[in-house]
C-alpha cells in the first residue's frame, strides 16, 4: 500500500521509521518530510497546512492511508477535508481535535465528567484576568488557550509575574490569537508523566509511558521548548497509577468526547502529574507527543499500519498492543539559543554513524539538505535515540551516541534521564 504521513519534525520521522518496518507498505511519502525521513519516504514540498494541495497529491498518487502527525492540520480539520474527498486518513476529526485545541474546552471537559485535573478559571479578558490574580495564591499557571509549540505555559511565582504573563499572553499576543482566551490554572506539584494512546472512538490501547523534559536547560531551568528529551518507559508510572488512570482518565475521556457528540478516533495523548493527591491531567494533546514518539515507537512490536487501521475501522479492542521489555532515551541536540533565536544553516558531520547500528536512532527534528550536505533548520535538531535493558544503560548509550554527531552551536541538555537515578 501507499502512505502518506503530513508533517516533518522528529514525531514524524520515528513514525516514519514505524510505517517503513510495516511489510504491507510498498511506498512511503511524506509532506514536507525533512531530511532524514528521505532516508525512508519520498518527501514532496507541500505544507502541512495545504488540505487542498494534499487532497490533490493523495488522489493523484492513489495514497491509501494518510497519517496526520500534527496537531496545526488536525485542529484545523484536515481529516474531515480528506474524509469529504473519500479518502482514508488517520487521526481525529476537527471536532475531536478541539482536546488540543483548546485548553479551555478541554478544562470545561474534565470538570463537566469528573476527570481529575487542577482547579481553574478561564478568563477573555486581561483586566479580569488580572483582577482573578490580586487574590490568588501562588505559584499559579497561565496557558494560552490555543495551539502554541508547546511555549503557551506560563509558571510564575509572584503576583508580578503573573500580570506580566498575562500581558506577554493577551495583550502583546506572543503566541498570537491563540492567546485570546486564557485559562489560570492552579500550580500543581510532582512527578510529570507522558501516556500516548490509540482510540477508535469506543476503545482505548496504552502505549508505554514515557517521561518528557520541557525546559531548556539543566535542573528543568530556563523556558519551556517543545522538549529537551524524553525516556520510556517511567519508572513512576507504576501499577497503581495505571490502574487508577484507567479506571477515572482514560476510558473516562474517551466516553465524555463520544457523550459531546465527538467521536474521537486517532492519538491522545496524556500529560499526567502525580501529585500527592492522586494522578491529575495537565493536558491532552491529539497525536503523537514529540519527543515521546521517538522513545515509545521504537519499542512497539505490532506493525503500526494495523493498528492505524483498526483505529479507523473500530476495531481496536481485536489489538493486541504489545511493547518490547527495555527502555530507550531520547537526548535532543538543538541550536545554541533555543527556543529564543537561533541560527540556522550548520553543516551536519557524523550522521552516517547511525547507519546499521541497531538500538541506535537519529531523528531529525530541524533538517534541510543542501548541495552542501544536511544543515540545521530549526532550534531542535536532531533527536538522538538509543535503547537499552535498562533505562540507565539506554541513557548511557544515547549520551554516548550523541558524540557521534557535530555541528556549530550544538545545544542539549546533559541531564535527560537523571531521575532514572533517584527511581
């Protein structure tokens, strides 16, 4: 079969690398793809947010499945505008895709069903915004209700901080009409873990935890990026807290989107805090996260087109989801600057050294290629992966691969993972 896979960061090269293990794929396509996913797909130069020009490519190159690996085209209803064309695609619809979309919409969800999450307003207006924030207690959270790269998150520790973000959010409109409405949301404390999921409306699989690391620098400093590095499985996501997730978060936020008349069918993703009140939602997100795709695909046993389909199909419940016994870490080299300003255009040395090691990935994140050769494009770069037996030995092995490659202004963290130490 033909596939197509929208978009062309790191999630969308490990799901790349998924679909191209898959025996029943004869063709893989991917738009705009980047560098390192032409290693698989053949990549074509349309935009993730050019419905009409991608329905034209998927009719004219008889694309039988198209996967949507971001959230921009989901939320914008790119799956009802290739559905309308009768074509097959997977992910939700933009009714469903509005879990993402909106924070608020998601927030006014857990509250209405009873799903746990912290304690809320929503505000329209900074001035009442502000005027919530003379009597709050602190620290307190500001999130921009719409789409924003994983940057509209605010933690701010004084009331001052507070009325800044509120003006950076609603008033000087950093993350533009995404920051139109605002939701502040009480600060919770503890462990932050990621669970990815598929659902085909009715029924939900779990895919193995993961744990992300969201701020720039070491010791969780700095701004928040859309992720650092990432590792699987969470040794904090223990039995309990699965089975307290499925009983009162999972099938619980399947069944409220059904109940709204919104049918989801695709990836949830849950961002989870274990606090010292129980598991809480921070949020969803509707695909694949990135960087946790990276360190949970290459763990996944089942061939991922199967999977896809039964989603689309309903038939997820005949799925047998099963994840190898190992752990794998993600350590993200970014551009020196991230996620402010950076420069793009560094030559890339040593990517051939990834080539038929086993165990070991280079995702790219940020890449064009050039009649110079493979350059940076982007504040992430490159994600390096590597499994392990053990979550120690994986992040041994990732740092140890992330030596393999250089370019100038070469950024990451060196601390992905340290909490494998303290589990």
């Amino acid at each position: 079969m033909k596939v197509l896979i929208v978009g062309g960061g790191g999630r969308e090269h490990a799901i790349a690398y998924a679909c191209s293990k898959s025996p029943r794929v004869d063709k893989l396509y991917c738009a705009p793809g980047n560098a390192g996913i032409a290693e698989y797909a053949t990549c074509v130069p349309i935009g993730a947010m050019e419905f009409n020009k991608l329905v034209t490519f998927a009719k004219e190159e008889q694309i039988d499945l198209t996967v949507v690996g971001m959230d921009d085209p989901l939320v914008g209803g790119i799956v009802d505008v290739f559905e309308a064309e009768g074509l097959r695609v997977f992910g939700p619809r933009k009714n469903a895709a509005i879990l993402e979309g909106s924070k608020a919409f998601s927030k006014d969800l857990m509250k209405k069903y009873n799903i746990p999450t912290a304690g809320y307003e929503t505000f329209d207006s900074a001035e009442e915004a502000m005027k919530y924030l003379e009597t709050s207690d602190y620290p307190i959270v500001l999130k921009a209700d719409g789409l924003a790269l994983g940057k509209g998150v605010l933690i701010c520790n004084t009331k001052e901080e507070a009325m800044d973000g509120v003006k950076t959010i609603m008033l000087d409109k950093q993350f533009g009409d995404s920051g139109n409405r605002i939701v502040i949301e009480e600060f919770m404390t503890g462990r932050e873990i990621s669970v990815l999921s598929y659902v085909d409306g009715n029924t939900i699989k779990i895919m193995s935890s993961a744990q992300d690391h969201k701020r720039a620098k070491d010791g969780d400093q700095g701004l928040n990026t859309g992720g650092m590095g990432t590792f699987s499985p969470s040794p904090f996501y223990t039995s309990e807290v699965d089975e307290f997730c499925k009983k009162y978060i999972y099938q619980a936020t399947v069944d409220a989107m059904k109940a709204e008349g919104r049918e989801f069918k695709g990836i949830i993703f849950f961002g989870l805090m274990l606090t010292p009140n129980g598991p809480k939602v921070l949020e969803y997100n509707a695909r694949f996260g990135d960087p946790e795709a990276q360190v949970v695909l290459p763990r996944m046993k089942n061939d991922i087109i199967d999977v896809f389909e039964a989603c689309i199909d309903g038939n997820l419940d005949k799925i047998d989801l099963q994840f190898e016994d190992n752990a794998c870490v993600c350590v993200i080299l970014a551009s020196d600057g991230y996620p402010v300003a950076y420069e793009k255009g560094k030559l890339i040395k040593g990517l051939d050294n990834f080539k038929n090691r086993d165990g070991y990935y280079c995702f790219h994140a940020g890449t064009s290629l050039t009649d110079e050769g493979i350059v940076t494009n982007g504040g992430r770069v490159l994600g390096i992966t590597a499994k392990g037996n053990t979550l120690k030995e994986a992040r041994t092995n990732a740092y140890e691969a992330t030596k393999w490659v250089d370019f100038d202004n070469k950024y990451m963290r060196n601390d992905i993972g340290k909490a494998i130490d303290e589990a």
